[in-house]
C-alpha cells in the first residue's frame, strides 16, 4: 500500500499510467491531496466510485499526528508530531507583524552535530517523507484561529533540510503550486548548515529563498561548533553562495546565531564584514537561545546591539531577529527532549 501524500504530480503520473488511467486522473488526484487535504479516497467525489475501490485497495491517505501544542505568552505555538514508525518531530507558528511564519522540520533528528543546536546533539534517525513534510502543513493550518492563515513557510525545523533534498525539493514544489499549497516562492525559505554540492545544485532546481548558517567567522571556531565546516570549510561554501544563481530581486539571508565568548567579539564583527564581501545578502542576527544542558551562554543584549552596529555601519542590511517561544522550549528539538524526558522518566 502506498501513501498518497509521498506521491508528487509526476509520481502521480506514473502511478495513473500504470493503472491504465488518463493523465487527467493525476490532476485529479494531486488536487485532492495537496489542495483540498482529502484525507479519504472516497472524499474524492469527481472520481468514479469504481476507481476509488480499486484505489482504495492499493493506496491509502495519511498524514502525521499532533501530539502536544504549546502556546507562548508572544502568541508562538510549537507543536509535537507524532509519525507512523514512533518518531517524534515539531514544527512552530511563529507571529511577527503581519506575518505568520510556519518553521518545518526535514528530519528526525539531525546527522550535522552543531554544538549550539538540541536537535544536532540528540542525534540522526532518518529524512521525512513527502507525506510528513506536507503533514506539517496541514497540521499547523487545522490549529489556526478564526482569520488566521499562514503567510510564510521556512525550513529552519529539525535536521538539514539539503540531506533530504529530493523530498524536500518535491514539497517545495507543492508549496509554491497553484493547485497545491499556492504559496509564492517568494514567502518560502530553505535554511542550510553549508552543504556546498547541495548548494551549488539548488539554485537551479528551486526558486525559493535561501538562508545558510554561518555562526562563525574562522574556520577554528566553526568547525569547532558546526562539524560540517570541517567538509566544507568557510571560504569554499562563500564561494558558492557568491556563485549562487539569485532570482529576481532576491538575496541570501546570512544566519549568525550569537554564543557569548565564542563568536561574539568585536573582531569576529570586523571579520564578518571582509568575508561576505561579494555575497550578495543579508545578516540576521540571533542571540543564542539556551537549552537544558548546554554549555553555551547567551550575549548580554548591550553586546548583541554592539555587533548589530558595526556590520551595520559598514553598509549591511542587518536584523537582530527577536526570541520566540522562549517559555515554551521553541528553540529546535527542545519540546521532543522534553517530551522523551518525561516519557522515560522512572515511574513512567
């Protein structure tokens, strides 16, 4: 039995064609997925009742399972999702403005270790299928209030998401399809840690925004804290990104997560601006956001503004992104430790 959801419109064609169907059948089939999130077959009402018995008895609908929603004073909600095989995931609505973003996993777990981030030192368990990535989505839409809808899509959740590009560029697809989730490629961003192969390729396989994890601007530092850096050392991953083939008006968002005493002085400031010369981007700036366990502090907020001027002054466009769901563990991985805590707490 196949799963609907882990099908795109050219698995859809396929699968018509081998069931001796018109082409039109996967039209069909995708809008009910991807548009309509028809979670029976039988809801299928412009398919005949005897294609669907005959569907039925080869491919089923599923999605993945809410398990807990914690909601932050700042109107941040993170969710726990359950999938079929027991892994655990979250994803979180993030308010801001006008905006309503939804932050999405592309693994359970995380094979990058990065030294700053619970979900890199939890460990790697596998990609998410089309069917989870997409779950996300329709998980986070049926939590909405009353004239809610969300604006903006990111993948800055669990894992890498370039580690599971195939999937990952196949949802992206639907995201930004008219007859899927019809959200423009302009509202959508995909964040990496630094695979440079994967970067080099996505350009031209996808039209949405890119972010890319820098945190550090010495090779020491970075390999120190982002393993990957020891593959893909500094200097070549910014000449990808100065290669990187930008649409429209877009630019690449150059994230710097601020960990006190490790990558937060005035010289790293100075070395930051040298070495994104001729990356056409912008820096947002995020204090680090502590987690149970971990040895890293968070910059006093004097330091941090400190920081956000000099890069500033030197003609960036530079943001100091806001804290969210700090009361509610929002920070990657932190509401499934704290699930699977409790959970193998003694007693339980």
């Amino acid at each position: 039995m196949k799963n609907l959801r882990d099908l795109s419109y050219e698995d859809l064609l396929a699968e018509v064609a081998e069931l001796g169907e018109k082409p039109y059948r996967a039209e069909q089939l995708y809008g009910w997925i991807f548009h309509k999130n028809a979670t029976e077959i039988d809801q299928m009402t412009d398919i005949s009742k005897v294609l669907r018995e005959r569907l039925k008895g080869e491919y089923y609908i599923k999605g993945i399972e809410t398990l807990d929603v914690k909601t932050s004073p700042d109107g941040t909600r993170k969710f726990l999702s359950g999938l079929e095989d027991g892994c655990r995931i979250e994803s979180v609505l993030i308010p801001e403005d006008d905006r309503l973003t939804l932050c999405v996993s592309s693994q359970a777990g995380c094979a990058l270790g990065c030294q700053f981030c619970m979900t890199g030192m939890s460990g790697f368990v596998r990609n998410l299928r089309l069917s989870e990535l997409t779950g996300q989505v329709f998980s986070a839409m049926s939590l909405l209030n009353e004239g809610e809808r969300i604006t903006n899509i990111v993948l800055m959740g669990m894992g890498e998401p370039l580690a599971n590009y195939d999937n990952v560029v196949k949802f992206l697809k639907i995201l930004s399809d008219g007859k899927g989730f019809n959200f423009s490629h302009n509202k959508i961003t995909v964040s990496t840690a630094g695979l440079v192969p994967a970067i080099r390729k996505f350009g031209y396989d996808s039209k949405v925004n890119l972010a890319v994890s820098l945190n550090a601007t010495t090779d020491e530092v970075r390999s120190r804290i982002m393993p990957i850096n020891k593959k893909y050392p500094i200097d070549e991953l910014l000449s990808a990104l100065r290669a990187y083939p930008l649409h429209g008006k877009k630019y690449i968002t150059i994230e710097y997560v601020l960990i006190k005493n490790v990558n937060d002085s005035i010289e790293d400031a100075n070395r930051l601006i040298k070495i994104l010369r001729g990356v056409e981007c912008k820096i947002n700036l995020i204090a680090f956001n502590p987690y149970p366990g971990t040895k890293f502090q968070r910059p006093e907020e004097q330091r941090v503004n400190y920081f956000h001027k000099i890069i500033s002054d030197a003609g960036y466009v530079v943001i100091v992104r806001a804290s969210k769901g700090r009361e509610i563990q929002a920070a990657c991985g932190q509401l499934k430790g704290a699930y699977d805590l409790e959970e193998n707490a003694p007693g339980q």
